[in-house]
C-alpha cells in the first residue's frame, strides 16, 4: 500500500517540538526580563488625582520631607499625607484653585484622597523606613531627587540584586543623620562619600543582613 503521508512528514514532529522550545524560550526570557521590577518599575509615574508638585514644595519652598510623611522616623512604612497636612496650608494658599477640589471635597466629606502608591515593596518584602533613616540612609538613595520632581516617579528599581548592593556596601549611602532628609547634600569639600560611609558605618556599628531572613521574614 502506497503511503499516505510524504517521507518528509517524518519530520514534523521533530520540526514542531523545536519550534515549540524555541517559542518557549522566547517567552520565558521574555517575560523573565519585562516582568522584572527593574523593568516594570522604574520611570513609574501614575497620574495623581491632585498634581502635586515635589519640585515647588520641596525644591522651591524648602518643606522638609517630615512635614508630609510624618511616620518615616518611628514606624516600619511611610505614611502619605492625610488632608488635614494638605489643608494646613491651603485653606489660606491658593484656596480656590480648581486642581485642589479634590482636596477640598476630602475635607468636607471625610473620604481621603486616593493617592496612587507609587513605591512598593511586594508583601514578601520586609522594609522598615525608619531602620533605614535612623542608620543614615537618605531618602535620596531610594527615591531621588524628589526635590527636583515636577511629578515623582519611581526612580531606582528596588530589586533584591539593588537592595543586597547596599547591604553588601552601606558606606556608599550612609550620610550624617543631619543630611539624611536634605535632598541635595554633597559631601564637603574635599571628602568622600565612601570615606564618610565608612566612619558612620563603624561608628553605628552598621551590618546589615545579606541572609534571606533579613528581608523574607
């Protein structure tokens, strides 16, 4: 009996499991790439339901990263401002402007203002603020140049790999508890921030984890 298929079909199988692995190495690296948050993550920048500007009230007007996120220094998260800081100022500074309704709408009826979170730690992620703040750490490390923000946006990736790189090296980031909340601090003249780092780090006594348990807890 003749055959039904041609010689060559022998081969297809073969030619459609490569394809497929093909495939599926595409995608995995693929998604191992896009998906990480060095990818996902950084450039971040949510339209906020009040377009509050960092560059104005931090750069311009010199208010201390304190006044808002008031929490930073003795609890484990960064609280966002509630309206009663937001109202502090604006029941008498620009009052009537159109962009805080919803500031003045949040006063009135009691409701918060649902501002977009823009860094977050997954919830297998232990981070304590004020750990971190209290030992010399900027909130520049981790966030930026907020002060020059016209919108903040998420400026490292806060991946494990980023996270280890400073445990592994603190020097590099601890600064004076006086500098920790001044944006733009520069080490003085003459001296260097690893040299500075390495004084506070023995100083404080700073070890930071580099186990799995000291964030995966």
């Amino acid at each position: 009996m003749a055959n039904i298929f041609p010689r060559g079909s022998n081969l297809l199988p073969i030619k459609l499991t490569i394809c497929a692995a093909v495939l599926g190495a595409a995608l995995t690296l693929g998604m191992w790439y896009y998906f990480t948050p060095k990818y996902t993550n950084v450039g971040y920048m949510p339209v906020q339901p009040v377009p509050f500007s960092h560059k104005i009230h931090v750069g311009q007007l010199g208010l201390d990263c304190r006044y808002c996120h008031s929490f930073v220094e003795v609890a484990a998260h960064s609280n966002v401002p509630n309206t009663q800081t937001c109202m502090n100022c604006h029941s008498q500074v620009q009052k009537e402007n159109p962009k805080l309704k919803p500031i003045r709408d949040s006063w009135a009826t009691g409701k918060p203002v649902n501002w977009v979170q823009i860094h977050k730690t997954p919830d297998y992620v232990y981070f304590n603020h004020s750990v971190h703040v209290n030992r010399g750490v900027s909130c520049f490390s981790c966030h930026g140049p907020v002060n020059e923000m016209e919108v903040v946006y998420h400026y490292q990736p806060l991946s494990m790999s980023w996270c280890l790189d400073c445990h592994r090296h603190p020097e590099n980031h601890l600064r004076p508890p006086s500098e920790v909340f001044n944006l733009s601090w520069k080490p003085p003249v003459g001296q260097i921030q690893r040299d500075i780092g390495l004084e506070l780090k023995k100083e404080w006594n700073v070890n930071p984890p580099e186990n799995c348990a000291g964030c995966h807890r």
